[in-house]
C-alpha cells in the first residue's frame, strides 16, 4: 500500500476513533542522520564521548566509538542490520576505552534496528537493545 493510500486510510478510519499510521519503508529515516548514543547495554557512556553513527545511502558507516574513529559497512534489508567490516583507528583514551570496546561489540552483536519516535535503536538477535540514539542537532 502506498504512503498515500496508507493516509487516505488512516484518516477514514479517524473518524472510526483509530488512526493507522503507515509504517516507515526499509531504511528510511535511517540513512544519512547523524545519530549520537544516549544509552548502551554493554556498558556506560563516558560524558563528553558519546559514540556516534552516520550511516551513508550506499552503505558506508562511520563515526566516533568515543576515542577512535570507525568504519565499515551496513546492509540495511527490512527491519534487519548488519555491520560488516567494521574498523577503527588505534589511539588510546585511558577513560573511553571500554565504553569504545562495548559500542564496537554493539554493532558486532546488533542483527535489527526499529524507530522509537526520533529514536534509533540497535537490538541483537532477541530483541533486546544494544544502544539507542538521537538525532544530532546542528
């Protein structure tokens, strides 16, 4: 069903008391934003050294783990993420580096992605968040 369908739907039903929303395509809203953690499950984040994600619309991600520089790849199929390739520069930062070894662990382990609102979320394999992200403002 297209986004207009879907809207034309969704306000036919609102005068039944429910309101359908159509849900996001593949990818969208994901590619090309960049998203700063606010939140992880292996580990803290450090103030000041949020890991960030870009995620470009060939596939190309890249970001900051919270010492070092990453990148690597992201095949995005349906609700499905898989983060391949994955490298980073080899600086040291006494007071980041396990909350950079978690976030690369993070990506290794996430198999799906979904929307909570403005917010990205990478889950592993059953569902559980890895670590949430916001839209980063100019």
């Amino acid at each position: 069903m297209g986004q207009a369908s879907a809207l034309a739907l969704g306000l036919a039903m609102a005068g039944c008391g429910t309101i359908y929303v159509a849900a996001r395509p593949a990818g969208a809203g994901l590619a090309g934003v960049d998203w700063v953690a606010d939140e992880m499950t292996l580990g803290p984040i450090v103030k000041g050294r949020a890991p960030t994600m870009t995620i470009a619309a060939d596939g190309r991600v890249s970001g900051q783990a919270g010492c070092n520089s990453y990148g690597g790849t992201a095949r995005v199929e349906g609700e499905t993420i898989d983060f391949d390739q994955v490298f980073a520069t080899r600086m040291f930062c006494e007071d980041a580096m396990a909350q950079e070894t978690a976030f690369l662990q993070s990506l290794e382990q996430a198999t799906r992605y979904a929307f909570d609102g403005d917010r990205l979320l990478l889950l592993d394999a059953r569902g559980g968040r890895l670590v949430v992200f916001h839209r980063k403002t100019p």
